[in-house]
C-alpha cells in the first residue's frame, strides 16, 4: 500500500509517499492527489527527518531508498541529478552529456520535469546554460531557497 502524509517545512507543506519500501514521490501542498493514503510510517518519518536537516543545512545527502517510477531515460537522467554535488549545479547539456547523449539537453529537460521525488532527487540543482535559473516544479522561487541553503552551507557539515 502507499502511504503519504504532509509536513510543514520553511519552504511550505510537503508530502512524502512511499510504497512501503522506498520513497516514491515528494509534492509541494498545491499539488495534493486525490487518491492518497493518509498515514505517517516508519519510513516518512526517516524521510521528513532528513529533509528537515537538509532545509536547515545540517545534511547534506540523504541515505534513504527511493524508487522513482519512469522510462529508462528518465531514470539515466535522474541517477545523473543524484551525483550533482551539493552546493553545485550542472546545466541540461552537462547531464545529456553524463548520460552518453550530448544532444538530449532538451529530453533531459522534460525529464527533470518529470521528476517525481524532488529535492532528494536534486533537479533544483539543474540550471539553464546561461547560469540562469529555469524551471521547477516547486516554484522558481523554491529552487532559489533549495540553492542558497546550499551556496550557504557547502563548506559545513
């Protein structure tokens, strides 16, 4: 069964879904499903507690299983976000490139986009070629906080 269940956070309401073994999804509160299992687990507590760290700068990565659904490209894609270090960024070219297709930058793209497990997949840390920020399911806004708690604590911890 999958559960999901919200916390607050500095950056708004959260929710975290598992399928019983692994994180499957993060939403932002906007995006609430209709057909959720409310209910609290072992496993979203772990989960909260180490985005709560995280927000507050104190982790750096996260050691919790996940298991994002999605076609094998997307999947090469978000193993790719996974090895962004924290506190850098890489632009879509940089990870169509670490993928072996140097002209996915597009694709790689739309699958960002797809990412259903933002933050512990850290696509906030994909950026547009000019330096720009681009994108991001949670929010422009959102990706900025994600990427100054970073730019401000890469050197502790």
């Amino acid at each position: 069964m999958n559960n999901t269940f919200y916390y607050e956070t500095i950056i708004g309401k959260i929710g975290i879904a598992e399928n019983g073994k692994a994180i499957t999804h993060m939403y932002i509160a906007e995006r609430i499903p209709e057909d959720i299992h409310m209910s609290e687990t072992k496993l979203l507590k772990k989960a909260n507690q180490q985005l709560q760290e995280y927000l507050i700068g104190k982790r750096k990565t996260f050691d919790i299983p996940l298991a994002p659904r999605g076609t094998e490209f997307q999947q090469k894609v978000w193993n790719s976000l996974q090895k962004i270090q924290y506190g850098k960024t890489n632009s879509y070219k940089d990870i169509a490139e670490s993928i072996g297709n140097i002209k996915a930058a597009r694709a790689v793209g739309m699958a960002n986009n797809k990412n259903p497990i933002i933050i512990f997949i850290p696509c906030h840390r994909v950026i547009g070629a000019n330096g720009k920020l681009v994108g991001y399911a949670g929010g422009l806004d959102v990706k900025e906080k994600l990427l100054e708690i970073e730019k401000q604590n890469e050197s502790y911890v």
